[in-house]
C-alpha cells in the first residue's frame, strides 16, 4: 500500500508555500542555490544576484524594521567583518590581492544584507531549501563514487588506496570542504522533519550515502569530527524510533568504512599517522610537505604577525606576501612554494586584521549563543562544526567557504514550519 503522504506531496506542498512567500523566481533561486551548492560553485554568484534581485521585487512593499534579534545571529557580525576588510585596504599595498579577496568574501555582505532586509513573515522556507541541499550532496556523493569506478576501471595512475581514499575523490571542491558540507547535510536530515518527507527506505539510502561521503573524501577532520557528530545526533533524537535506527545503522557503516579504510589502504594509513605525528610532536621540520605538519608551520607564523601588529594587522591585500615573507624568512621552503594561507581561520582573521577581526569572526559563531529563548540544535550543530574546520582550515579565504556559511547563517534562524496561506 502507497502512503498518502509520499515525497511529490511533500514537496509540491512545501513548493507551494515557498512560491507563496518568495515568489516563483525566487522560490526556484532558493531551491537552485541550496541544491547546486556541493555540486557547481561557478553558477552560485549568478544565483546570488538572481536570490537578490527576486527577494527585493517580491518584498519591496513591506517597510524595513529593524529586528533587535538580528544581533544573536551571526548575520551582522558577518557584514562588520566584511566592512573591516574593505577598511583594511587603507594599509595594504597589495591592492590587486586585496580587491580579489573582497570579491571573495562578497557573500559575507550581500547574503546577510538580504536576509536582515526580509520582513520577519518572509523568515520561512528552511526545510525545503535544507532538503534541497541534502539532495544535492547526495547527488554529489553518488558522482564521485560513479567517477572513482570508472578511473579504477579503466586503470588509474594512482593506487586504489589513493584512488579511492584520497583527495581525487571530490570532484567538485577541496575534500575538507566537503566533508564539511556533508557532516551538515547529515545533521540536518537527522534533526529535522526533512527525513519523514520520503520512503524509510529512501531515508536510510540518503544517510549511509552522505556518512559514505565522509569516509570516502579523504578529510582526516571529517573521519575525526564523524563518530561525535553521530553520537550527538543519536543523543538528540534517541526518542525518536526511526531516526534512531538509522543511526545505529550508521555506525556500523562508519564503523566498517574507517576499518577499510585503515586496513586496506597504506596511503590512509600513512595521512592518519603523519597528523598523530604532528599533533604529538614538539619539533616541526621546516621543509615538511605533509599537510598536517605543514599547519603547524603556517600557524606558527600566523600567530607572529599577529603578535607583531594585534590592533591593525597587516592589512587586507598583504596577508599572503607577509606570510610569504615569514615563511621565506623561517625556511618553510613548502609552505613559501605553495604560497599557503594560516590554515587557521582564527589565526588568518587575527594576523589580517588584528583583534577587531578576530572579535568579529569570534561574534558570527558565538552571538547566536546569546539569544534569548531556546536554542535550536540544528543551529548549534551547524556552528560548533564551523569552528571545528576553521581551527584547521582558512574556510573563509576560499569561495566555497565563504559562500556556503553566509547562506546558511540567514537560512538557519527561518522558520521550517509551512506558512499560512490564506
């Protein structure tokens, strides 16, 4: 017997009531952005101006009110940021740089910018543009797979091990991103109603593929914040029957994949050794090349830009020649070579911009903490895994990064329940 409550119901539905609220254009600029954010990131901008342009004619007749809420999400916080950067540019001599990392980190202006515009009644919308996403990192993960099968097929230059556990397996962004991406798809299918939207087993198809994701993509982060993340999740929702199954699912197949991993590939083998060996070792060897020692090198010398100017930094446009500079300076020939970043968010924001861009980086993931009243636990998820990848990672110097957080920190404070059509 066919339930009445399939998956074409829910979604003409929720469809529905987006196009309602945000119009035809812009519902379908929603949708499209959510859906295409694992899988084509050279579309998004274009999709920026479409979501900006289609939310200001839909709602251009509701008078703006400022909403003092806004201040317990990281939505301002992330516009001061921005606007801090484009300030630095008074004491930066590299202008070119400069100017391509404000294009960069655009979205961190324009996306909080339209969602504080939103009259509240337009917040609405979240499970639908959330499931959009988890289907396009599902999408995503099933590519790569077919991707990987065909290389091992026709004869890969690499090892299987490297093949299929290693960085070539995402396809469309750098794998740490990904596993970021993925572990948030995760929770949000877990945590909201999105799952009850299809089949159960559609449902559990969805979550191995996205957990299988994290295990095949080759971020050592991923694998580590994995087995947490599951068991918060399972915490989370213990009460509920269905959602728990297909956890305890989970770690079994969490469980068999890092075993694989770790028994049938040297090349894993080799990745997760070499990040003990950097965690537990006191000396660094300047001319490493392995990623996770290399951090600790571009942390080191993050942290002495900082110490040196920690009210200005160095300056928006000439972060990168001054970490150049110390690199070259201190005989970290690799990291000089690859003209790497902080690896460190924290630490990139500090040195670029002094403590005013550390406190306001610290503000987008910390204000919503702050709000009054309950606090929603896909909220919290999602930003207590932003700070995790950017202690490891310069997630906002990247596109992908910038992108998919201002997006979220707007999408994350709507309300998932339908709206009242009259």
């Amino acid at each position: 017997m066919v339930p009445t409550n399939t998956w074409a119901t829910n979604m003409r539905d929720h469809w529905r009531d987006l196009v309602h609220v945000h119009g035809p254009i812009g519902g379908f600029a929603l949708i499209a952005f959510a859906g295409l954010l694992p899988l084509w990131h050279a579309v998004l901008p274009l999709l920026i101006v479409l979501l900006a342009v289609s939310l200001v004619v839909r709602h251009r007749a509701a008078p703006f009110r400022w909403d003092r809420s806004a201040w317990a999400t990281p939505l301002p916080w992330a516009i001061a940021f921005y606007l801090l950067h484009v300030i630095g540019m008074a004491w930066s001599d590299d202008q070119p740089f400069g100017w391509s990392d404000l294009g960069i980190k655009a979205a961190l202006l324009v996306l909080p910018a339209i969602f504080l515009w939103l009259p509240r009644e337009a917040r609405t919308g979240r499970d639908v543009v959330l499931f959009a996403f988890c289907v396009g990192c599902s999408v995503a993960v099933v590519s790569c797979i077919a991707v990987m099968i065909m290389r091992l097929a026709m004869g890969s230059e690499l090892s299987p091990g490297q093949d299929v556990f290693g960085s070539r397996f995402s396809l469309f962004m750098h794998p740490s991103y990904f596993a970021w991406y993925l572990s948030v798809a995760i929770a949000a299918w877990c945590l909201l109603p999105i799952q009850r939207w299809v089949l159960v087993s559609l449902d559990r198809l969805v979550i191995v593929v996205l957990c299988l994701g994290v295990v095949l993509c080759g971020s050592k982060l991923g694998w580590v914040l994995q087995l947490p993340l599951l068991i918060a999740l399972l915490a989370l929702r213990w009460r509920d029957t269905r959602v728990r199954n297909s956890l305890l699912g989970l770690f079994a197949v969490f469980i068999i994949g890092v075993a694989v991993l770790l028994g049938g590939s040297s090349y894993a083998r080799d990745r997760v050794q070499g990040m003990w060996h950097a965690i537990t070792e006191t000396e660094h060897d300047p001319q490493a090349r392995t990623s996770s020692e290399v951090r600790w090198l571009t942390w080191g010398a993050a942290a002495e830009l900082f110490q040196a100017d920690p009210i200005k930094g160095t300056g928006t446009g000439d972060i990168k020649n001054e970490l150049v500079r110390l690199y070259n300076a201190k005989g970290y020939t690799a990291a000089a070579e690859m003209r790497l970043n902080a690896h460190q968010q924290f630490l990139q924001s500090a040195a670029c911009l002094g403590i005013f861009g550390l406190l306001f980086l610290c503000a987008m993931l910390l204000a919503p903490f702050f709000g009054v009243g309950r606090h929603d636990a896909f909220t919290v998820i999602f930003l207590l895994l932003a700070v995790c990848n950017w202690v490891v990672e310069s997630m906002l110097e990247v596109q992908a990064g910038v992108i998919f957080f201002a997006f979220f920190a707007g999408i994350m404070s709507w309300s998932g329940e339908r709206s009242s059509r009259p």
